[in-house]
C-alpha cells in the first residue's frame, strides 16, 4: 500500500496505472475510518482496477472551530484496516499543500439552492467547502469512479450535481448507510456520544422510519405539516435538539408534488455535543 503526502507522486502513480490502461476508483473520506467508510472501500475494488483512499480533515467545510479542532482521529489504526483490504494507495495531503494561498484566498464553489438549505443553511459554508474539496481531488487523481454513502444525501446529490455541472468524467457510485444493529446510522462523529446518549441515538433512526411508513401510506398534501410536527416534538422531548426534519422530492430536496414517486425524509439532531444526520428513501404512490 502506497502513502501519498503530495500532489506530485499522487499524479505520478495515477498517470502510470492509466499507462497501463488500469482503472481507478475513489473513496473520499476524514478518516476515523468505521464499517461504512469500509463498506465504501469494498464496493469500490469491485468496481476498478485500482484504489485510492483521501484521508483528509478539510478545514474549509467547518464552520466552527471548536468542531474541527475536536474531529476524531486515528490514522494508524486507519492505515492498518485500508491495508488489510488491500487498497492500493491513500492521499493523506496536509493544509498546506491543498490550500497554499491560505483558507481566506482559496477559491471556492458554490452549488446554488440545492446547498443553501437544511445543512447548508445550518452550517454556513460547509457545501462550498465539500464542493471544492471534491474538486480538488478529482482534478488531481481524476477516477474513474467515485464512492459516497447515502447517508450524507444531501452532499451526494451535491456532488452529482457538480461532476454534471462541471464536467467531470467520473461516475459516481452510491450506497446505503450502514447502521448498527438498533439502527443507528455509523458516523465517526458517534465516539463523542456518551454511554447515555447512544443509548438514545438510535431514535432518531426510529422516528424517520415511523414518519417514511405512515406517509407510504396516507395521502400527504394535507397531513404532512402535522405529521412532521409530531416526529419534531417526540425527538425534542426526549433531549434531541431539532435543527430540521422534513420530507422532499428525492430527486432535488424540492417540495413533494402530485407526480412525487421518490421521497426522503431527513433530518439533523444535535444530542449533547454530537450532531447527528440521518435520512430514509421511499417510494410514494403515484398520486397524479
């Protein structure tokens, strides 16, 4: 497994395997690697010759210092699992080397309306900061294929609207959130949670799938304020902080209308110091 630190052999070894007319796979990650992130890494080498894992805290996506500065890490026992599933080489770039001018003078991409809302507008900057990151490591390993999870949808769909917007020839793959056993979506943000307070994540999982199932079920034009309603007040009761819930079009986060088939209900949590994401897709009746 080859340790990547700059831009210079990165390209080197990309350019030497697409010599050799070899395919390669990315998997964007900020390590504190869990069994999603190594989910993502399986699904890749089934999809390309060869594979790259960035591991890489991106400054420019945190809005909040404190956050950033407390983000977990623990890149030997990351280089230690990549290693046993055979990855052929990890990007691990510092600061410098990504933003040479600086955080203030790095220029930026902005993915309008689909980025300015739910976690955007909670977390200004964050999709400009993800846009560019993203950016910057396709223009430097240019994949093939790329790998995300679902469960930062709203950042997948931003990222499919970029590659398409800005041409990037790269497919972008994408899989379901891995959970545990009590449903609770993996996020390397979890090891913050207290013994207490993982004990009640899981509820938030809980109450998204009760919102999916009656709304599979009911037609929503009338009772979806209400429904929404109830699964907000039932998390705030129980120590959850509601930064949103709400369900959309799966297609591009915009209101349900008649012709909806695929649907999301996603929400943002803050429970004690940890924020927590999770998401469910459905389908919805034709109701046209």
């Amino acid at each position: 497994m080859n340790i990547i630190e700059h831009p210079r052999p990165l390209r080197a070894q990309t350019r030497q395997w697409r010599r050799n007319q070899k395919s390669i796979a990315l998997v964007p990650t900020m390590g504190h690697l869990h069994d999603g992130h190594l989910a993502l890494v399986e699904h890749a080498k089934t999809q390309a010759d060869h594979v790259i894992v960035s591991i890489f805290v991106n400054p420019l996506q945190f809005d909040n210092a404190t956050d950033l500065k407390s983000y977990p890490s623990s890149i030997a026992s990351d280089l230690q699992q990549l290693s046993s599933l055979g990855v052929d080489a990890i990007f691990k770039p510092t600061v410098d080397l990504l933003y040479p001018l600086g955080l203030e003078l790095a220029p930026k991409i902005h993915i309008p309306l689909l980025g300015d809302e739910f976690c955007g507008a909670h977390r200004p900057g964050h999709f400009d900061g993800v846009a560019t990151i993203v950016s910057k490591l396709f223009n430097l390993i240019e994949p093939d294929i790329a790998v995300f999870g679902r469960k930062d949808y709203q950042q997948l769909l931003i990222i499919q609207r970029l590659v398409s917007e800005l041409n990037f020839n790269i497919q972008i793959k994408a899989l379901d959130t891995v959970r545990t056993g009590d449903g609770l979506a993996l996020s390397s943000r979890n090891a913050h949670l207290s013994t207490e307070e993982r004990e009640l994540a899981c509820m938030l999982y809980a109450t998204l799938k009760d919102v999916a199932e009656q709304a599979e079920q009911h037609q929503l034009t009338d009772n979806l304020p209400a429904l929404l309603d109830q699964a907000i007040t039932r998390l705030s009761q129980a120590s959850f902080k509601v930064e949103y819930l709400d369900l959309r079009d799966a297609n591009d986060l915009q209101a349900i209308q008649a012709g909806t088939t695929q649907a999301i209900v996603l929400a943002a949590v803050q429970l004690g110091k940890v924020r927590l994401i999770d998401n469910i897709l459905f389908k919805l009746a034709d109701r046209t």
